[in-house]
C-alpha cells in the first residue's frame, strides 16, 4: 500500500500554513505595489523632461522667415513694470526682431494696458524712436480697451495712433500712493521704534506723521517725472497736439475725445492698418512668449521661496 500524504489535520500545522501563505501574499502584493509606483514615477519624470525638452525647443527665437511682405506686431499687455510680461527687456527684445526682419513692411504696437512705470515706458519710448531711425520704418499704436498713462508714454513713440471710440485715452499724470497708519497706532497703543541714520532716510515713512519738508521734496520730485512726461507727449504728437487747460491734468477720454485733442489720429484696428495703410495683411506677432520651462521655474521658484519676505517695491508709477 503506497504512502500518501495526508492533509495534517494538526489545528497548529494548519494556523501556521494559514499564517505562511498570508505572508507570501502580503509580500507579493507589496512588491506589486512598489513596482507599480516605480512605474508612475518613471513616467512622471519622463513627462517632466519631454516637457523642458519641448520648451526648450520653443524657447528658441522664431526666424519670421517665410511671410514676406508683412505687418509686424508687438503686443503691450499689462502693466506695464520691470518683472512684467510688458517690461522694457521684453518690449525692446521684440521691437529690435520686429525692426531687423527684412519682410516687415511696418511695426504695429497693440496696447492695452492701464500703465505702469515711467522709467520701463521711457526705454521702450527712446528704443522706438531709435530703430525708427535706423531702420526708416514706420511704427503705428493700436489702443484697444485702455492707453493710459505710462502705456499712453509708449504710444506716443508711434507715427500714428489708432483707438477705437470707446477706448480709454490719456492720464497724463504722476502719482505716488500709500498709507498712514499714525492715527490707528495710537488707538491700538502701538509705540513706533524708528531709528535712523540720516535725516531724510525715513521720508514718507507710512508709521510716522507726514513731514512737511519730505512731502512738498516728493511733489517737487513728481513735477518733474510730469514735465518729462509731458515733454515727450509734445515730441511725440507735434503740430496735432489740441493743448488745453486739462490735457496734462491726469482725466482720461474716450477714443473719439482723444482723437478731437489730438491725442489719437485715427479710428480703426489692427486688420484695418495691416490691410489699408501698412498695404500688408499678414501679420506676424514678434511678441516675447514666455516659454513652459520658465514657467515651471517660476511656479518652482514660488514655492520654494513662498515663506520669504519680498522686497518692497517703488510706489512711484505713472497713472
């Protein structure tokens, strides 16, 4: 008779087969598991570099090569400011493509934009007039929505402006904002420490009470940044300019108001002047993109620093 092995009817056999083979199973589960997360991490990070890859790719200057003749476009969005898409850097970059390509018969400036800085609208006025120059190419400023103030600075780099009857026009003006918080300080019983190395280094501090010496400096340094403001308003509509008492007091008008002062020439759009005056409708954007990689770094970069204290900004603007 054969020997054949028996199911062990032993209850403690049993629990610790039982015990065994839940083992085996947990363990085979958790190595699926750990190769199923490898296998979404490697995808992960591959997404990740065909994602610089394909930036870094799109990063690289478009040639404008094949649209020959065309109106070239520059787009000025925003607020206009050093760390904005409307910055100096970035309008210049663009402006100094727009001008080089052989196939631009003419540069259009698209602007909506509410202004900003004085001294970022005064680089890109100059850089304008500059390749004007030395290109001998002419430059027109659409205004869409809002041309204001330092936006209204760069326009008057144009040979011409264009607005829509509705659009926003003008704000020739300078302001320096902020607030005084003395008065809530003393309800609160809050002591204000300021110590100085000095006398003017506190000036227009918003903890102290407004000295008049320090305030009527910042009016005198506000006429000045107008009367440049001004100025190249001047240079820049010529003969056309209708002057009167409120042209430079900071009001805005509508585009047809604008236009009865002098300070637009003409009703019409972007298709209108590529079509009718540049006599060349295609039109190629040369405005500066910013690329997936920078993007990314910025969002990186954001949360990275999220819990640092950012550095105070100039309150000076031209509005």
């Amino acid at each position: 008779m054969s020997a054949v092995d028996l199911p062990s009817t032993d209850p403690t056999q049993q629990a610790q087969a039982a015990l065994m083979q839940e083992m085996a199973r947990v363990y085979l589960d958790e190595q699926r598991r750990q190769r199923r997360w490898r296998t979404f991490w490697r995808l992960v990070w591959l997404g990740v570099a065909v994602s610089f890859v394909w930036a870094a790719w799109n990063s690289v200057p478009a040639t404008h090569t094949p649209v020959t003749p065309h109106t070239a476009l520059v787009e000025v969005r925003g607020e206009i400011g050093a760390e904005t898409a409307a910055s100096a850097d970035n309008l210049m970059t663009a402006l100094r493509s727009a001008f080089e390509d052989a196939g631009a018969q003419a540069v259009v400036l698209r602007i909506n934009s509410p202004g900003g800085s004085p001294v970022q609208a005064g680089l890109v006025n100059d850089e304008v007039r500059r390749l004007k120059a030395l290109h001998k190419k002419k430059v027109y400023a659409v205004c869409e929505e809002m041309c204001a103030s330092a936006a209204y600075y760069i326009a008057v780099s144009a040979d011409q402006v264009y607005v829509d009857k509705a659009s926003i026009v003008g704000s020739i003006g300078v302001l320096m904002d902020g607030f005084g918080f003395v008065g809530t300080m003393e309800k609160l019983g809050v002591e204000r420490r300021l110590l100085t190395a000095g006398t003017n280094k506190a000036m227009l501090d918003p903890f102290s009470p407004l000295n008049p010496q320090h305030e009527a400096y910042a009016h005198a340094m506000l006429d000045q940044i107008h009367q440049q403001f001004i100025a190249v308003v001047r240079q820049g509509r010529g003969k056309a300019l209708k002057e009167a008492p409120e042209t430079f007091s900071g009001l805005f008008w509508n585009g047809e108001q604008a236009i009865k002062l002098g300070l637009a020439d003409h009703l019409g759009s972007l298709d209108h002047i590529a079509r009718d005056v540049v006599k060349a409708e295609d039109i190629v954007d040369y405005t500066e993109k910013e690329n997936l990689a920078e993007r990314l770094a910025k969002r990186f970069g954001a949360a990275i620093g999220g819990g640092a204290v950012q550095a105070m900004r100039s309150a000076v603007s031209v509005r």
